[in-house]
C-alpha cells in the first residue's frame, strides 16, 4: 500500500530552493525516527541477549552464555504446553464469536431502520474505554458470590443458587470470552460495515428480480464481497486474541488451575512472578516470531485486497 | 426495500435484533451506573437490589472528599475502611491526563509534521524511514516489556511522567504518521503547489493550507492518541511504583484486585473513569468510524 502511493506522489515534491528547505524534511522526520529507534532497535538486540544468556533475578551473579537453552527449557516446559492450549482454545473461540458478532452487528448497522440508527450511536462504546475496565465490570458481572448475572438468573427461575462462574475452567473461559467478545466485536462491526456498504445495491436487486431469497443474496451476493475484509478480521483478531493480557490480569489472574493462563500471561509470571529473565525473553521472542508471522500474512491479504 | 408479504414484519424484527445487541453493550455500562449508586449492602444481598432507593451519591463524595457515609449499615462501613485506595483515583486520572494530553499533543505537532514530509516532500532515504516507522509497529508488547524497563531504569525515568509519554510515544506515532500521511496525500495537491509558487515554504504550507483541509484527520489522530495512551495498562504497570506518576488502569487494577474492595466504590471508579473516552467516544463518533476504516482498508 505504501509503495504505490509513495510514488503517486512523487512529482509534486519540489527541489528545495533555500537550504533551510533541504534541510527541512530530514528535521521534521527525525523526532519521531530517533523515538521509534529508541524503542524498537535497543530493545530487540536486548531481548535476543537476554534470551542466550542465564538472567534470574534471585541469581544476580551467574550471567553465563548459555546457547539456546533458555529456548529448551521453555519449549519442553510442562507449563508452555498448557499455555499453548489454553491460548488456542480461547483464540479459536474469541475470534469465531468475535468475528460473527461483528458480522451480525454490521448487517444490522447497514439496515435503514430506527434501530440501527441508534444502534450506531452506542456501538464504539466498548471499544474506546481501556480494556482494563471491560475486565472490571465482567468480572463484577460473572461474580460467584454477589453478580448480576447470578441475580438475575436466581430472580428468573433459571438458576436455584448462585453458580461460580469464574471458578470452573469451561465457565472460567466461556466468561473471558463474552468480555472479550463485548470490547473486540465493534471493531470488527465497524470493518465489516464499511466493506458492506461499497457492494452495490443493484447487485441485491439484481439477485431478488432472479428469484435468489434472503439466504443466497447473503451468500451469493453479500459473502465474496465481504471476504477480503473477513479475512483482515480474522487474522488481526487472532493477533489481538493471541495476545491478551490485561482482561486475564483483572479478570482472572490465570485461574481456575491456569484455565485462562495465556501465552502473554504465562511470560508475564515467568519474567515477574519466578523473575527468570532468560525464559521470559526467550518466551517473548517465540511469542514475538509466531505474532510476527500473522502480521505478514495479514500485510500480505491487505495487499491482495487493495489489487 | 419493501419485499413481499413479510414486509411489515421483517422492520419489527430488525429493530428487536438492534435493540438486542445494543441492550448487550448498554448493559454492563447501565448496571455499573446502578452499582455506583447503590450501597453496598444491597449489592451483596442474593438477589441484588436491581434499583437503589433511594440513590444516593456517597459513594462518589467518598472518592472526591472522603466524605463518609451518613448510613453506615447501608453502605458497609467496613468495606469502606479496606477501599481507602479509592481516595487515589482523582490523581491517577490526573497523572492519565497528563500523560495522554501531552501524548495527543506531541503526535498532533511531530505526527503531522513528519507524516507531511512523508506525504509531499521528496528526500534522502525516505522510503526506507518510512517503512522502518511503520514495521516498528509489528513487535508484540510482552516482546519488549523487560528492553523498556532497562531503557527507562538506564535513563532514570522510572516512576515518571517522562517515561511514560515516550513509550506511548514509540506505540502512536508509527500509526499517526501512516494515518496522517494517507490522509494529506488524498488532498488536492494544487492547492498546495500554489502556496509554494508564492514562496510559502513548506512548513508555511502545512501550517496555512494543509492542516486546516485535514483537521478531521488531525482530530481522529488526535482522539487516537489520547485513547491509546489513556486505555494501556501493561508499561504503566511495569514503569510506575507510586501514585506520583502512576495512571487509571494500574490504581484500578489494583483496586479490582482486592479481595475486601468495596464494589459500590469500584463502580463509581469506574464510572468516573469512563467518562473521558466515553465522551470522545460519543462525540467523535463520525471521525474515529472513518478513520478507523482508513486505517485498515485504504
């Protein structure tokens, strides 16, 4: 995307005629180049350092070279697996439901009636307070003890007693999941909106005169317009998802029995809860190398997309 | 779109389904509104007291002047006494305004100013600067958690404002300058030669006749910038120890995490706390849509 532009722009540029204006580029760029420097080129040749050497903070005085066995350590490591399932199994389950609450939120935004006006006055909501906060009022929410959610559920008769949602593992993720699902899903919408409202309407109408239903208009008509997009959500929820942390820090703290201990999680407790530098760089680098990969899959459809 | 013999239905049934969706996202905002007017006693009885009467406000006088309640049973003076971090949300959210104003301003000025020679001027090495900002952007948080805290301990920034407005820095401006730098290009750049003919320099130019054209895009970048540095949490936690420089999410985290916090107190937190992003949130509405969907589809 930046190459073609970058050269549709090219003839209005001017020779600079005074040497103020040379220099004048090279000094509005620089501020924001030796910022970004700063955080990005120190900290990856730190963290690969960290990684190939011995760092645990109760151990301040052996700083050994020790290869890849940080990697080792972590990838054969009983708590990495686990992490990993828990990471795909709420990964899997977040982007599913985030991406068909998002396509059902933006067909409902892209009706003409009174609801979906009012609909999309609320809609970012979600997505504009800190995550933070998402977790706060779930967690309140789903509580075991004192939530709405059990109150509501014991005043309809659907409950008996107060059920501790957050205490058993499927409920435990099921729970992260709406929240997660609340805070992500206008994001999406809002995406999915936007492709929606570029397919001309002739199309639909051209499918109703054929006889086509409700059904194939969606499927027919609707759905290959959107899949570009749909792809798009897909990859950068799975990144987003993938790389939760604050909603498991005020939700859920890892529980029930590391339940909802995600990657991102898991090197947070290696690197301040046991203070082992070493794996908590080499998990960030495994973490950071496969995030990495989804990035360029998701760079490389935006780029099929735009063609 | 009249369709058919189910015509006068199918509206009926869109409207539901918009009702529904919004009552889900209302909801939880509706419910800590309640909790924060409520005392504390009638959150914890089974069921809870869906509507507090009458409501009352001292909840939120507590956080603004210490103020206790007048009826204590109601509002469970014990829980009071172990939530007394409450007492620290006005100066975490002044630490959070500080922080995130001075984040918007400074991608606002350095953003535009380099997203604009980005843009429209031609020079050495620009197209490799270009793509270093924006790839920048690809290292995952967690990745470079522990380089952040050795930069910001080796510069002696710990526990500061500083510390934080730079990191947040590093994580805006590579959208900003994308953003801002898509948006001056799909301005008429006539306009723009004119003002240069007539010996404008180039920063005149922006000054005079660019930013005026883009202040929608000025303002989504802006409103950006506040959110991010407004809504992270991790670097705030992992850059600040005390409330000197410590913002909402880290002191409410900590508030939430209590086991004996009070949750009529914490909804009023909250509620305080929302306030800003849900305001811009609201009144940016149009902006933030479109620039949004720039951001990913342009």
């Amino acid at each position: 995307m930046t190459r073609r532009a970058l050269a549709a722009t090219a003839p209005t540029a001017r020779p600079g005629s005074r040497a103020g204006e040379r220099c004048y580029p090279y000094a509005t760029v620089l501020p924001v180049m030796l910022v970004v420097a700063l955080f990005t080129v120190y900290p990856l040749i730190y963290c690969v350092h960290l990684s190939l050497h011995e760092n645990v903070l109760t151990r301040p005085l052996d700083h050994d070279f020790v290869g890849l066995q940080n990697f080792r350590e972590v990838i054969t490591g009983y708590y990495f697996w686990r992490s990993l399932c828990s990471t795909a199994l709420f990964a899997s389950m977040a982007v599913l439901a985030v991406t068909l609450y998002g396509l059902g939120t933006a067909l409902l935004l892209n009706q003409a009636v009174l609801g979906s006006a009012l609909l999309k006055v609320v809609v970012l909501l979600p997505w504009a307070i800190p995550a933070v906060i998402s977790g706060i009022i779930w967690r309140w929410i789903f509580d075991g003890d004192y939530g709405v959610l059990n109150g509501l559920l014991l005043v309809t008769g659907v409950v008996r007693r107060y059920v501790p949602w957050m205490s058993h593992t499927v409920t435990a993720r099921l729970c992260m999941v709406v929240a997660h699902v609340w805070k992500q899903g206008p994001l999406a919408a809002v995406f999915l909106l936007a492709a929606l409202q570029v397919i001309p309407p002739e199309l639909h109408d051209a499918a109703h005169i054929d006889g086509a239903g409700r059904w194939d208009g969606f499927r027919f008509v609707t759905l290959p317009y959107l899949k570009a997009t749909l792809a798009l959500v897909l990859i950068y929820e799975t990144i987003v998802a993938i790389a939760t942390f604050d909603l498991v820090y005020v939700m859920t703290g890892g529980g029930p029995a590391d339940a909802t201990a995600i990657i991102g999680w898991y090197a947070y407790t290696e690197i301040f809860r046991f203070l082992n530098l070493g794996h908590g760089a080499a998990l960030a680098i495994i973490l950071g190398v496969a995030l990495l990969g989804l990035v360029l899959v998701y760079l490389r459809a935006l780029g099929s997309e735009e063609t | 779109m009249a369709r058919g013999g189910s015509s006068r239905l199918e509206p009926a049934l869109l409207n539901l389904a918009c009702l529904g969706v919004a009552l889900f996202i209302l909801a939880p905002f509706a419910w800590m509104l309640v909790s924060s007017l409520a005392g504390e006693a009638e959150l914890t009885r089974r069921p809870p007291v869906f509507v507090p009467s009458p409501p009352t406000l001292a909840n939120y006088a507590f956080i603004f002047t210490g103020q206790l309640p007048r009826d204590p049973a109601r509002h469970g003076i014990f829980v009071w006494q172990t939530s007394h971090e409450v007492r620290l949300l006005l100066p975490a959210l002044r630490n959070s305004f500080i922080v995130a104003l001075s984040v918007m301003a400074a991608n606002v000025v350095f953003g535009a100013l380099a997203a604009y020679s980005f843009a429209r001027v031609d020079f050495h090495g620009r197209r490799s600067a270009y793509a270093f900002i924006l790839t920048s952007r690809l290292m995952p948080a967690v990745a470079v958690a522990i380089p952040f805290y050795a930069i910001v301990q080796r510069l002696e920034l710990l526990d500061t404002y500083r510390a934080l407005i730079l990191v947040y820095l590093a994580f805006t401006f590579p959208f900003t300058i994308y953003f801002l730098s898509v948006y001056f290009r799909y301005l008429p750049a006539e306009v723009e030669e004119a003002a240069l003919l007539d010996g404008c320099t180039r920063f005149q130019t922006l000054l005079r006749v660019v930013a005026p054209c883009a202040a929608p895009g000025l303002v989504a970048a802006a409103a950006f910038a506040f959110m991010t540095a407004y809504n992270e949490f991790l670097f705030a936690l992992l850059l600040t120890q005390t409330i000197a420089a410590q913002t909402m999410p880290v002191l409410l985290a900590a508030v939430a995490t209590n086991p004996a916090v009070s949750h009529a107190l914490l909804a009023a937190c909250v509620i305080l706390a929302l306030i800003p992003p849900g305001l811009l949130a609201l009144a940016l509405r149009g902006y933030l849509t479109r620039g949004l969907v720039a951001s990913v589809a342009r």
